[in-house]
C-alpha cells in the first residue's frame, strides 16, 4: 500500500514508490540480478487440504481460494517471514496443515503484496507489470464491492518495512493503584503531585520520571486515603457513641436534677386546669424551677400527696430538687391562688383578688362594674336592671391563679369563663322551662338560695323543694312570699341569723323577699356543682318551712305552719333566744 492508490486487481510496488527497493525490508521483492534470500531456490508450498479459515475481519468475508492445485511460487528476492506474512495467522508451523475454503470466485485468486495484506477494490488503473515481481500479472481474488480498510477513519495501519518498524509501546506499570485514567478517583491520585514531580526534570523520560516519583507518589496516595478512611470510621464510631450514651442515659439513668431548695430568686408559675404531672414538670422546667421533666414526675409520684398539686399560681424557687419544688408546691403558703369557695359573695372574691395581686382595696369591684360585658357573660345574664351586681354568680367556685403583676380582669375573667361553661353544660335554658322558671339566670338565683340556706346534699333538694313551693303565688302558706333571711342578708352584706321582725319587715329593697314576692333580681351568691344539681332535681314532698335548729349546721323541715312553729321554739330554746 503506498500513497498512490490501489486498483482492482493486485498492488505491487511501485518502482517510483520511494519505499521500492528498500534493502532492509526483507519482504520487499527482489529486484532483477539479486540473490533471493532463500538461497535462490524456489519455495514449494505443497497442496493442502481445504479448511475454513476466518480472516480475522480483513475483507468482506472472502477468502482467496488456495490449493487447488499444488502450487509452486517461483524464485523471488522478497524473503517471506511466515510468522510475519498474512499478519501473524498463516504460520504453517502453529496451524500445520491448513485448509482454506474456496470461495465462488473459483478463477481468481487472491494477489497479496509483499507484507501480505489485501489489496482491496477500489477501482484505479494498475502498475505496469515488474517483471520481476511473480504476483503482477495476477487477477484480483476480491470484487468490486471490497471494502476499503485504508481510506477509512478506523483504516488499519499502512505495512511499513522493518527497518521503519517500532516497538510495541510497554504498557504502563501502575503497582496495585491504578490512576486516575484507569477508574481512580483524582483525589486519591495526587495528579497534582505527580504533575510537579514531572515538572522538575523536563529532560527526564518516563521511564525516569517512574522510577523517581513513582513510589512516592504512591506513598502519598495511600497514606491519603487511609487519612480518610479513618476520619470516616472514627467519627461515625465516635457518634454511635455519644448517641448510645444518650440512649442509655434517657432510658436507664438517673434524670437530671439540681440538688437543694433553690435559690433566693423567686418566680410564679401558672398551671392551668387539667394539667398533670408531665405537663406540670414541663412549665417547671421553662421556668427554671427544675431541672427536667422526668425528675419532676419521679418525684411527684415518691410522694403520697403528690397527685393533690391542684390549677393555681405558685410562689417558687429556681433551681430547685425535685422533692423540693413537689413540697413547696403542696404548701399552701407558696400557693398565689385565689380559691372561690362555693356560696362565697363576689364581694368577699374582689377583696381577695386585690390581696394576691398586691391591689389598692376596691380596685377589683371596679374593674368589674366597668368591664364586666367584656369578660365572657352568657347572653341572657344581666337581664334585670335591679341586679346590684352584674357578675354575681358567674365567679364560678374553683381555685384560679392570682399572683402579682397580674391583672385583675384576667383572673375574672377566667372565673367567668368557667361559669358560663358549666352552666352551658347544665343547659340552663331548657331547664328553666321544665322548672317553669322565665330564664336560665332564674335557675342560678334558685341554685345561690339554695347554696345559701341549704347545709348538706340532702338538705340541698329539700331546701329546692322549699323555693319552688313557694313560689306558687296560689299556695296557701306563703302566698308567693319567699321569706329567705339569705336575701336580707344579702343587702346588707352580712351573714346574720339575729334579725328581727321590725328590721327585716321595714326594709323594702328589691332583694328582701319578705317584703318582695317572687325571686330576686339576681343570684346572691356563687353557687357550686352540688347545689346546682339539687336546683335541677328538688325532691317532692311538699316541704314548705325549714329552720336551722342548732342555729349553725343542722336543718329541719316542715310542711305546715303549725309544724314550722314548733322547729321555731326548738331553735329558741337551742340558742336561748
């Protein structure tokens, strides 16, 4: 193959080619007057048996028929290595007897050149014949269609003679790391290492740049990728670790605590109704007063009255144990409540509210005459123009926080809150309908009275029945006339039983049910759950009197006036009136 061109048939060299007559190549044809290098005898190559040979890719699967008959190649100067012709696949010596097979082309025969690659079909017009090369004369074994394995970008190589030959190129020794062309990853490749390394001697070779900074560079790498790998293992076991510690300290040890009763600095801490131990220890814990929530509750539940610790505003340490803050908690000295007890007057709850708040005395009262339609009433409370207080009976009975730096409104209004939902729960309205009774706040009136008058359970659904027998205005013992000295009381803002006839008949305010028939305006006190409940359910056995006989706790009733002259001469006699 030489640079100018191929033809259909066989490509021998051309005298003009320059690599014609090349004495060092020894596969090049000898020229006229030249000594073969076979020793001038002419090589046989005796007749083989036909076998199917693959060519490897080189052409389009044709093969040049050989051995139909034995053939006999004459005297040439060209010396044919047979380990070096047909490229390293026709060694007589591996393959022996070799059978090729015949192809249709049965009166062409394959015309090699002198390295013994095919020629290929493109068409151009031949050589002159040399006469000197035994293959000139030859037809082409290939057709029209053969590819072209030389003008292609994946052509193989041109043959070149040996003296032009060169080396195998070694192939790169790499040790056990393979670099980063071979799949490495250029941080562990110290490709910049290496690049200064070969910077250093421009005139060395590879081979010197190896043999100087190969294991080095090696060193280098390795000891890099250890570095790595035990920064990797040795923070992943240095955090399965500390999180095991944690793990086992949140499930097994003992919880964080403060140790002692705190320090002179003192906080308030609400706790709102309902909460239990964990909610408890966690308003503890934002407040400073403990530790942690688990140390609370521990030590809440070590100790006997522990689950006693009720809603309310309490006075505490910071930095308290445990034990300590449970203890001082169920102190009723560290206690900033406000406890509205059940039939207690709003008045006496104003007075108590301006003692926690630390309040100038009246501050409450006003407040709640100024704010009270703020503060959460029903909408059917405060329906009498009469009412001398708008919020009496909705302070609902309960224990409420009240510390310093509150607001009074604040702590009413929760107590209002309280009442308007236990009396929805109640469902005062359609109660006071099967009572026949005008409105729910009727019913809280009724519940206050008998709040007032009544001393246990029992008295409490009689004292009821009592109210509503009364009321009748038809009935013929009262005539609608109540006659509660509780009301009396209430106007004038005591808690007396020595009231006389005069006094108590010569007062006409709307209040006094003895000079007023029917119920008062409004409620005369704050009733509480076992009154109210009494209110809806009265018993029915025609109890119309009732007379507190020891003049303190005990209570008869009686169902005629007659009857109700005698319980008066037993109270009497009890009392040395």
């Amino acid at each position: 193959m030489t640079e100018y061109g191929r033809g259909e048939g066989s490509e021998p060299w051309n005298p003009e080619d320059p690599l014609y007559g090349d004495g060092g190549w020894e596969g090049q044809q000898a020229h006229a007057g030249q000594q073969s290098p076979y020793g001038g005898q002419p090589q046989h190559y005796p007749q083989q048996p036909q076998q199917q040979y693959d060519n490897g890719g080189w052409g389009d699967a044709q093969q040049a028929a050989y051995g139909q008959a034995q053939q006999q190649y004459p005297q040439h100067n060209g010396q044919y290595d047979q380990h070096q012709q047909y490229n390293h696949q026709y060694d007589q010596q591996q393959y022996g007897q070799q059978q090729y097979d015949q192809q249709a082309y049965q009166d062409q025969q394959q015309s090699y050149d002198t390295n013994g690659w095919p020629t290929g079909t493109q068409a151009q017009v031949p050589y002159p014949a040399d006469p000197s090369d035994p293959y000139g004369q030859q037809a082409a074994a290939y057709g029209a269609e053969q590819q072209d394995y030389y003008g292609s970008p994946d052509a193989y190589p041109p043959p070149e003679p040996p003296s032009r030959r060169r080396a195998e190129p070694e192939p790169q020794q790499t040790d056990w790391d393979p670099g980063p062309d071979q799949g490495e990853h250029a941080f562990f490749a110290g490709g910049e290492d290496d690049q200064d390394d070969d910077s250093d001697d421009p005139q060395g070779g590879r081979g010197d740049r190896r043999g100087r900074g190969g294991k080095g560079s090696k060193k280098r790498k390795s000891g890099c990728a250890c570095l790595v790998v035990l920064l990797v293992f040795g923070g992943g076991t240095a955090g399965v670790g500390y999180f095991g510690y944690q793990f086992y300290k949140n499930r097994f040890g003992a919880a964080p605590d403060y140790a002692g009763d705190g320090t002179s600095q003192m906080v308030t801490v609400q706790i709102p109704k309902g909460a239990g131990g964990y909610a408890i220890g966690r308003l503890l814990k934002d407040a400073g007063v403990v530790k942690s929530v688990d140390a609370f509750v521990s030590a809440q539940e070590q100790n006997d009255k522990g689950n006693s610790i009720q809603a309310g505003a309490y006075l505490l340490k910071k930095e308290m144990s445990a034990d300590s803050a449970v203890a001082m908690m169920l102190d009723p000295k560290s206690q900033n409540n406000v406890l509205v007890a059940p039939g207690v007057r709003n008045a006496a709850v104003y007075k108590r509210i301006d003692e926690k708040l630390d309040l100038a005395s009246g501050t409450t009262k006003k407040t709640a005459e100024q704010k009270y339609k703020s503060l959460g009433l029903p909408s059917w409370a405060n329906d009498n123009k009469e009412i001398k207080d708008p919020l009496e009976g909705f302070l609902y009975p309960g224990t409420y926080p009240a510390a310093k730096g509150m607001k009074p409104e604040s702590v009413l209004k929760e107590m209002v809150t309280q009442a308007a939902d236990k009396y929805a729960a109640y469902d005062l309205e359609a109660k006071a309908k099967a009572l026949k009774l005008d409105n729910p706040l009727q019913v809280v009136t009724v519940a206050s009275l008998v709040q007032a008058e009544g001393k246990t359970e029992d008295d409490y659904r009689k004292m009821a029945e009592v109210v509503y027998n009364r009321l009748n205005l038809a009935n013929p013992e009262t005539y609608g006339f109540l006659q509660f000295d509780s009301t009396f009381n209430y106007v004038k803002n005591e808690s007396n039983i020595e009231i006389s006839e005069k006094e108590i008949n010569s007062n006409k305010d709307p209040y006094n049910t003895y000079t007023n028939k029917g119920l008062p305006p409004g409620p005369i006190d704050n009733p509480g759950d076992t009154a109210m409940k009494a209110t809806l359910d009265p018993t029915d056995d025609g109890w119309y009197y009732f007379v507190a006989t020891d003049g303190v706790n005990k209570t008869e009733f009686a169902k005629t006036h007659a009857a109700f002259l005698r319980l008066k001469e037993k109270f009497n006699a009890s009392t040395g009136s």
